[in-house]
C-alpha cells in the first residue's frame, strides 16, 4: 500500500509551499499531488511553478500527479485545465468531466474523488476512458467499497482519502470573502490570513463547517489511520492524507508506521491526536453520518 499527499487545498504563502514541499520530499510518501484545484484566484503559485515543485519531488523519488480544478468558471481556467491536461512530463488528476473528455484516448489518469463514482459500471465506464487509479468518493461506506473491489477493472488501482478536512462541496460564490462583506473579484486574497480554512460555528457555538473559499469542508478531520491494516485486506492501493499547516511530518510517520504495522490500530490513532487540528471522525467509513467517531475493534488474542 502506498501513501499519498493530495493537493493542497489551502492558500499558502509562496515561501511556505516551497518549503513545505521540499519537507515532503524527505518523507515517506510515495505520490504527490500538485496544482490548484480551489480557486484561480489563488496567484502565489503559478503552473510553471508548480511544475519547479513537480521536478523537485520527481528528483527525490515521488510519484507526481497535477490536478486539476474542481470547478471552472472562466475560459482562463479552462485553459489552464487544457495546458495541465496537455503536458508531457507527469500524470493528471481529473477532477471534473472536462478534464476527462481531454484525457480520454490520449494518456491515462487518475479518476478524482470529485467525479462521484458510486457504482461499479460508472468505474468500469471511467476505467474504459483511460483512467487507471480512481479515487473513492469521500461519502462512500467501507462495505461499499468492497463490493465494488470485488469486480474491479484489471490494472485499476483504488485510493482512499484517508486523513484531512474532508471537502464537502465547492461554489461559485467565496463563502471566505464574503465573511469580510467583500466581493469574489475583490476578496484581497483573504484565504491568506486562514492556513487551515475559517471555522464556522453554530449560534450554539459548535464547530459546523470550515470556509475556505469557493470550497466548505468539514469542521472534523478524516482520520482513517486505524483502517489501513482493513483497507490492505481490502486491497485498497493508495491511501490519500491532505496537507495541513503544522505537523504533517509527523502525519506521514504515524501512517508510515501504520501501514508497515509497527503501530497497533489503537495506538496510530492515539499517536495521531496531538498532531490533529480539531477532533477526528470517520463515521463515513462505517456507514455512519460523518462526524461520528467509531473506535477501533479491540484487538482479538491469538
């Protein structure tokens, strides 16, 4: 099982991203995901940049794969998209059919989780267009999954997004700018000041959802680290981890450790409790509403 990073849903500082990355690159993980995939507006990082970031990672031995925006609202975005799709060097993340339609018949890709694939004839299709990695919708249940893995395409790889704020839906409207009373075209880049995106409470003061951008994620954090040794047995390929500000190092060795288990299940999800940025859940996995937290079956003695 390899582990992967997905790409980074937040914005950041030019400086931080570069850094950020050139520590990812002495880390465990196997695949990298590059690119902007929220909102064009996000300038820091242009594409000839991320592709400095891509050669990097490359040189330290990472799988890289760009992925492409979720939403398109422009023709300059579309042409982005089209100059992504259209490069030689790395793989594609597809994230919405768009990118698909110019994938298909020229090069193989990797079918993101924004394309909602929830049966088996939808990846059979998708796998038939050229996809050959696909990436579990983040609402679908455990018992799902292996359903659908049982007549999986031949040489089609699965990947779960495993760890993160998970994104839940994207918009037209910049749900962050408007929280200034500014407009989308003039948000002053207000994504900056929130690393991790912009909790939002309810009136009762409990943590609902979090703000970043055009994007509403969860106010929880994904944490799936206590399944890896179910997902093997499965035969899951790829587990996804999102990028977070602080302590992501240390998220990659828990899973590290995990999937090579010399963690227990119980204490990789102990370990990971300090490194996390708000409280876990993985209701989702189980067939449950989201934000519940199911523990661990206890251990069985030989």
């Amino acid at each position: 099982m390899k582990l992967s990073l997905g790409p980074l849903l937040y914005y950041w500082q030019r400086e931080v991203v570069f850094d950020f990355y050139e520590a990812m690159s002495h880390t465990p993980v196997d695949i990298v995901y590059l690119g902007e995939a929220v909102c064009s507006r996000r300038h820091e990082l242009r594409l000839s940049d991320w592709l400095d970031v891509a050669q990097m990672l490359n040189e330290a031995g990472k799988e890289v794969v760009l992925s492409t925006q979720v939403l398109l609202e422009s023709g300059a975005e579309v042409g982005t998209m089209h100059k992504i799709t259209g490069n030689s060097d790395y793989s594609v993340e597809a994230n919405d059919m768009g990118a698909v339609q110019c994938l298909h018949g020229k090069v193989p890709f990797v079918a993101g989780p924004h394309l909602n694939i929830y049966n088996l004839p939808t990846l059979q299709w998708m796998a038939g267009l050229g996809a050959t990695r696909w990436v579990m919708p983040l609402e679908m249940k455990r018992s799902d999954l292996a359903v659908m893995l049982q007549d999986m395409p031949a040489g089609l790889q699965t990947e779960v997004f495993a760890y993160g704020r998970m994104p839940l839906a994207f918009s037209a409207r910049c749900f962050t700018a408007r929280h200034r009373n500014l407009p989308k075209d003039d948000c002053r880049f207000s994504c900056l000041e929130h690393p991790d995106g912009l909790m939002l409470k309810t009136r009762e003061h409990e943590e609902f959802l979090v703000l970043n951008g055009t994007q509403t994620q969860s106010a929880r954090v994904y944490n799936l680290v206590d399944a890896l040794e179910d997902m093997q047995s499965l035969g899951v390929d790829v587990v996804r981890m999102s990028p977070q500000s602080r302590d992501m190092t240390e998220v990659v060795a828990v899973f590290d450790a995990a999937r090579r288990r010399t963690l227990t299940p119980q204490d990789a999800l102990t370990r990971m409790t300090p490194f996390m940025p708000d409280r876990g859940c993985n209701g989702y996995w189980h067939g449950q509403p989201g934000l519940d937290q199911v523990p661990p079956e206890p251990a069985v003695a030989a």
